[in-house]
C-alpha cells in the first residue's frame, strides 16, 4: 500500500490543548531601530538629505499649481476676479432687495 492509497488508516496522534499563559509586566527590553538613511552617529545620508529637498520642492510646485497662483500677474488677475465676483454679488442682492420692497 501507498502513503495515498485508500486502503491505508491515517495515524492517530494524541494530544492535549494547552493554555498559554499571559504574562503581565513581564520587562521587556526596547528595540533599537536604525533610523533609516541616517549613520550610526545620527549624520544624514546624503541621498536622504537629496530626497527630502526634493520633495520639498515638489510640495512647493503642486501648491502653486493647485492655488493657480504662478506669478504676480496670476495674483492680479486673481484679486480681480474675487473683485469681480463681491460686486457681482452686491449688485444680485441689492436686485433681490428691490424685488422683494415692489412687492
């Protein structure tokens, strides 16, 4: 007979359940991690310092971008449009005001 075949009874193991036990304040000791990209001394890599200026800059681009602010010009034209819009706002609530005293 084969390990597989049919034929063959699997072997019965007998075995007890067993608790584990739970150790309260039990010291333990902490681990030291290494930072990473850092020396042994706490001295920055110089790839790490590179990644970091990176995204930095990066940060500082998708913010502009986001803001749609590029340059003065973008400033100007952005004070304007917010001009713009309070006083066309303004001029909405001063027509609805007139609107609700012919009433």
């Amino acid at each position: 007979m084969t390990e597989n075949s049919p034929d063959k009874k699997p072997e019965v193991i007998d075995a007890e359940i067993v608790e584990a036990e739970i150790v309260k304040d039990a010291p333990t000791a902490p681990v030291e991690v290494p930072e990473p990209d850092y020396s042994e001394s706490g001295v920055p890599s110089f790839d790490h310092v590179r990644d970091r200026i990176e995204q930095r800059y990066t940060t500082s681009l998708g913010s502009t971008e986001l803001a749609g602010l590029g340059g003065k010009e973008d400033v100007a034209s952005l004070d304007k449009k917010i001009a713009d819009r309070d006083k066309a706002a303004k001029d909405k609530l001063a027509e609805i005001r007139r609107a609700m005293r012919e009433q």
